[in-house]
C-alpha cells in the first residue's frame, strides 16, 4: 500500500484559507485501507471545516479514467478541490481538473504496510528486484543504506544504528538464508546499482 | 609491488602501526600538523577520517596533503560513500593519487542522522565492497568503474575495515571475502579491547590471506569507557580494564598501561600490527609504543 497521513489541521485552514468554497475529494484504495482518506475521513474532513460543498470517494484516484467517470458534477462549483489520497491521486485530479486548485489533504510517505502502530516502508520501487537473493527481505527499502553486500559496521544487538527498535535488514537476511542453507546467495558481491532504472522520473513501457 | 610505506612494512612482516588524525571542525590546518606531529615517528601511516558519525569537519583529502606535505606522515585516505557518488568518489581519488596519497581506505561511512546535519541527503550510491571493486579497477585495470581508460592510473593500496564485534560475526566475515575478492590488500578493525574478542576473530579469518590491523584506542577517562561501550556498536570493554581505570589516581598513566598490553596481546595472537585512534592522546602514542615492547 501507499502510506499517507493527513496533514496538520493548521496547516490545512492555512491553505484553504483563501477559499471560500472547497470540495473533498477521498481514494477507496491505499487510503481508504489506512483510514486516510476514506469515507470516514472526508466527512469528518468535511463537519470540520464548514464550507465544503461536495465530497466524496472515488474508487482509485490514480487512475485517471475512473477520475474522468466517476467525478461528481457538483465539483464545478468549487474553487478548489481537497484531495485525501496519495501524490498520485492529487496529480490526476489536478490534471483532470485543470482550471481548479488541487490542495493535497494529506502527505505521501511510502509503499509499505502496517505493523502494530506503525506503517513501515518495504519497497523502494527500484526496479530490478532482487528478493530472492535476499531470502525475501528487502536490503534496498529496510537498510537506511541500502547496502547490498551484507551488514555494515553499525549493528547493535542486531538492531540499526540509524533506530535501535528496527532490526537489521541484513542480519534479518543472514538468519534466514543461513536456516534456510541458501547462504551461497549472497557469498558473491553484488555489482553497484543500477540508477538509470530509480532516478527521477521515471516512465516505464508495458501499460495495458 | 609496493607504493607506499604502510605496505612496504606489512610486506616485510613486520609489526605494524598505524595511527589516526581527527581533521579539525575549522579551516585551522595547524590542528593537522600538530597530531601529525605527535605522530609521526611513532606509527608508519595515519589515517585521516572522513567525516566521522556524519559530523561536518574538514575534508579529508586536503588533511591528507597537509600531513604529507607538510609534516612528512604517510596517509591512509579514509573514504565514505555517505557523501559521494561514484563520479566524485572517482574524481577525488584521481586528485588524491595526483597529490601523492598511496593508501586508501574503501568505507561504507556512518549514516547522516547520526551527525551534526541530520537533514541531509544520504548518498550511499555504492557499499564498501563495490567501492573497493571500482578502486581496484581504477588502480589494477587502468579504467574507471565505466571502463574509460586513465591517462594515469592512481597508484594506492586498498585497504578495508572490518568489525569484530558483530556477532555472530558470520555475515561480517562473508562480506570480507568479498572485499578481499573484490581487491582489499589490508584491513583495519574497529576497536578491540578484549582478548577474548581479538581471538576469536583470529579464528574466523584464519582461511583467509588479509593482514588485519587491530584497532584500539586508549580510553582517556572513565565516561568515555562508557561512552565507548554503550555507543560503539560490538565494543565490549572488560571488567578488569573497567575496574583499573575505576581504581587508577592517574588515569592518563593506566591507559597508557592498558593500550600498551592491549598491543602486546595484539602481536601475540598473531596479527600483522594495529591501528590506534588516539583520539585526544596523541602525545601519549608514543609512550604507549615503546612500553609495549612490540617493536623490540
């Protein structure tokens, strides 16, 4: 899922200030799951501000033919238009709407999934992935380095040095791939990067 | 063949010693002279670290010419790959080679957040065992890590570090076959200040053609004991080193004690020499040196 949480009501009302009318604009994807911004949140959202004048949820917002169909009529009668959904939802409604303001409700963290009161980032979308080398535990994602040829000198009781509650990526990696006898997989150094395939911004063919 | 000093001595199995210069928080460069000073005579090469924890401090390739230029101390260039991608690591170590620096140390680096500028960007474009692999490349194949040809190709040897408190220190040792796959020539530990530790790591590279250089770093007062077990990952400071400096009325005098056997029991395993981080002590390498009686 894509992680989000919702901004800052200050700073929200800061934004929507200039507004006199505004309309809310939910995901029932990634933040609808995470409680962000389903149909709970928009008419909370909603009750909170005062001056909203349509709302409601748009089964994906990344996906712009459901954002073309699905979009409510009302919403022309509005300035400026609160989306509660990730980046991506954010970019195509301003893209779909584009003479209104497109405010985002909330900020955009990561691809990652809920673990007891966190949300924790497990993929980093780079686009040569090398999980089953890895005993399928990501080294790019879970190591604040990204390290690929095994632990660096950091360790603490087999935590980071980066946040000592986070277990180390590759100590996670050694433990499994040594019961599982598989530890030839990472007895061979693995080359640089590649960072054609993860630097911004990227466009990949294959779309159906 | 030898470039450099450092090499020349482990090549002749001799004891070798290696010591550390911490590069001022300033432009003063009369703080590297003076370290390299108290150094040299004492140790065969410094090394100059690159800005260690993420702290922002003067950058090491021009505290490594100063050393040499100036004071006459060999260097061994500590690099990271916390700040640099693998076009500036390049480009640094053309310059360094170009300014006569004959020893590299290839790096991983500690992450920005532990530092004095927490917000910044981590680099980390390459680890430590594919920055050793393109330095090998660039000093052993003549090309960059894109197979460009150097007009001139640095002449360094490439040495590594190494941890022997991770426990199990199974996956630290993988990672030096790798290094030394990868071209290390030497290693250097993080500090050791217990035998126990320094054995079994003897035993875990035993299969293994690498001289290992053991760091250790006198303990200057009882906090930074503490300081130093609680905050550097592995460390593991003895009861009976705790209880002596605990017990000392002269605490600069106990540790030189301490760090000299601790050199002693260094050259009697078997390893090929030590690294030392003074770390404030300069003045007392040395002392600590010659009442170990590891180079009589």
């Amino acid at each position: 899922m894509i992680v989000t949480k919702q901004k800052p009501m200050e700073e929200l009302l800061e934004i929507i200030k200039p507004y006199k009318k505004v309309a809310i604009m939910g995901c029932g994807g990634c933040a609808t799951v995470y409680e962000t911004g389903g149909r709970r949140q928009v008419s909370e959202l909603a009750s909170k501000l005062g001056n909203v004048v349509v709302s409601g949820v748009i089964p994906r917002l990344c996906s712009i033919e459901m954002v073309k169909t699905k979009m409510p009529r009302e919403i022309e009668g509005t300035a400026a238009i609160i989306v509660l959904s990730c980046g991506i939802g954010v970019q195509t409604v301003a893209e779909f709407l584009s003479e209104k303001v497109v405010i985002p409700g909330l900020d955009t963290f990561f691809m990652g999934r809920r673990e007891d009161n966190f949300f924790v980032e497990f993929c980093l979308g780079c686009g040569n992935c090398i999980l089953h080398t890895t005993g399928g535990i990501c080294p790019i994602a879970r190591c604040p380095k990204s390290m690929l040829n095994g632990p660096c000198g950091g360790v603490y009781d087999g935590k980071c040095e980066t946040d000592r509650t986070r277990d180390c990526a590759w100590m996670l990696i050694y433990s499994k791939l040594k019961s599982q006898t598989k530890l030839h997989l990472i007895r061979s150094a693995a080359a640089p990067k590649d960072f054609i395939k993860i630097a911004h911004t990227r466009k990949i063919g294959g779309a159906k | 063949m030898s470039f450099s000093n450092l090499m020349r001595s482990i090549e002749s199995k001799k004891f070798t010693i290696t010591g550390e210069i911490d590069p001022p928080k300033g432009a003063n460069r009369k703080v590297v002279v003076h370290q390299a000073k108290l150094l040299k005579g004492n140790v065969v090469a410094a090394n100059v670290t690159d800005n260690p924890l993420g702290i922002m401090l003067m950058g090491g390739l021009a505290c490594c010419a100063i050393m040499q230029n100036e004071v006459g101390l060999e260097a061994v260039y500590q690099v990271t790959c916390r700040d640099r991608n693998r076009i500036a690591l390049q480009s640094d170590i053309l310059g360094a080679a170009a300014l006569g620096i004959r020893n590299v140390l290839a790096l991983t680096g500690d992450h920005p957040s532990l530092g004095d500028h927490p917000q910044a960007k981590p680099v980390f474009d390459l680890d430590s065992v594919q920055l050793t692999a393109m330095l090998r490349k660039m000093v052993g194949e003549k090309t960059d890590l894109a197979g460009n040809k150097l007009n001139v190709a640095p002449e360094m040897h490439i040495g590594v570090a190494l941890s022997p408190g991770l426990s199990p220190i199974e996956p630290e040792i993988i990672k030096l076959e790798k290094k030394i796959k990868a071209g290390a020539e030497f290693a250097q530990t993080q500090v050791v200040y217990d035998i126990k530790v320094m054995e079994k790591l003897k035993d875990a590279i035993a299969h293994l053609d690498i001289p290992v250089l053991v760091g250790i770093a006198p303990l200057k007062s009882i906090g930074m004991a503490k300081f130093m077990a609680k905050n550097v990952p592995g460390v593991v400071i003895p009861k009976e080193i705790m209880e002596k400096l605990e017990k000392s009325k002269n605490i600069k005098e106990t540790t030189i004690e301490i760090t000299a056997e601790l050199l002693r029991d260094i050259k009697e395993i078997g390893f090929a020499g030590a690294h030392i981080m003074p770390v404030g002590m300069e003045d007392a390498v040395g002392e600590i040196i010659k009442r170990s009686g590891v180079r009589g």
